[in-house]
C-alpha cells in the first residue's frame, strides 16, 4: 500500500445497514479498538468509532456477552475500557510467557510498600519510613518505578522539597481498579486481616 494513498473516511452512522447490522458493526469496531490498545481506552474515545447517540455502554455490555466463556473479558480499568485475560487463565501464561517483569515478581514488603504508597500519594520516602519504621531503598523505589506502578509526585513543601510518589495509570490497570476510589477502605482491610485494626 502506497505510503501518500489517504485512507477512506470513516462512516460512523453506516445508514445503508439496518440496525440490527449497524450495531453489530459498532460493537466489532469497539472490539478492534480495544484489541489494538495496550491502554484503557476512554469512552470518548470509542465515540469516535460509533455512530452519534449510540451508546458506547450499551455496545461493551453487548459486547461482554458475546464474550461469555471466552478466555479473555472486557475490564473497565483506569478510566477507560480494556481486554485482561480471565485469572483462571493465569497460570497457563506463566507457563507459557515471559512474565519476569509483571507484578507478580513483588514480594509482600514490595507491594506493602506500593500500597502505602497508593494509600498516602503523594508521600515522600520519608513518610515511607514513618509507616515501616525503616528506610525504604531506592532500589525498591527504582523498580516499582521501572514497572510502571508509580512516579514522581510534587516536591514536598518541606525543607528540601523532597520528591514524592504517586501510583500511575499502570498501578490501577495491573490491580484492576478503576480509581483509586476502588482502593478497599481500611475496615475491608482489617476484616480480610489484611490490616491492624485501631
């Protein structure tokens, strides 16, 4: 295909189908879409590949369905929507794929460590010791920065204006949380026994 040959324009109403066709169509679009994305893709986005006044809700719970008892699903993570492989299917990729560099390499005190981080952002390394009674080392900080799980926040306004750290939108795709709203509050986490309880 020629470099300089401009692509067709999209029809997004697709008016000569009829409706049962035209949603169909819509639905396959959000599907490639979300397929060729490694992010959550925001609503708007799907938008754009959907006639005007459809509903992108509707059309990914269509879609959802379609997918029932495949080995992947449609999770609304970080704002927008994603194709995850279903967990029991978990173990089959470990099998058979390079997952070195995955959250599931953390140990406890790493993701103690990340949740402090998600639960207190922005906060310094500072305040990371303050909650651990230990210094946390910027190897532990490197790598969770090198994953993708957290960045730099705003300096501190104190003394030194320190860095701080914030979880990012990889944090919430790989915990599968919408938000940081979906965090579970402390009494989920001391029902779970995950937590000192007060």
């Amino acid at each position: 295909m020629a470099k300089d040959c401009p692509l067709p324009a999209l029809d997004r109403e697709l008016p000569d189908l009829p409706a049962d066709l035209r949603r169909r169509e819509w639905m396959r679009r959000i599907e490639a879409v979300l397929f060729a994305s490694a992010s959550p893709v925001p609503r708007e986005d799907l938008a754009r590949v959907v006639g005007h006044g459809a509903s992108v809700d509707l059309l990914i719970e269509d879609l959802t369905a379609d997918l029932e008892g495949r080995a992947f699903e449609i999770a609304q993570v970080a704002g927008g929507w994603m194709f995850r492989t279903r967990p029991a299917y978990a173990p089959a990729i470990r099998a058979a794929a390079d997952v070195g560099n995955q959250i599931q390499d953390l140990n406890e005190f790493d993701i103690a460590v990340l949740a402090a981080i998600a639960y207190h952002q922005p906060i310094t390394r500072e305040g990371l010791k303050d909650i651990f009674g230990k210094e946390i080392s910027r190897d532990l900080i490197g790598r969770l920065n090198a994953r993708g799980l957290i960045g730099t926040g705003p300096r501190s306004p104190r003394r030194g204006a320190p860095y701080t750290f914030v979880t990012t939108e990889q944090f919430l795709v790989a915990f599968g949380l919408e938000s940081l709203r979906d965090l579970p509050d402390a009494e989920q986490l001391g029902d779970a026994g995950l937590a000192a309880r007060d």
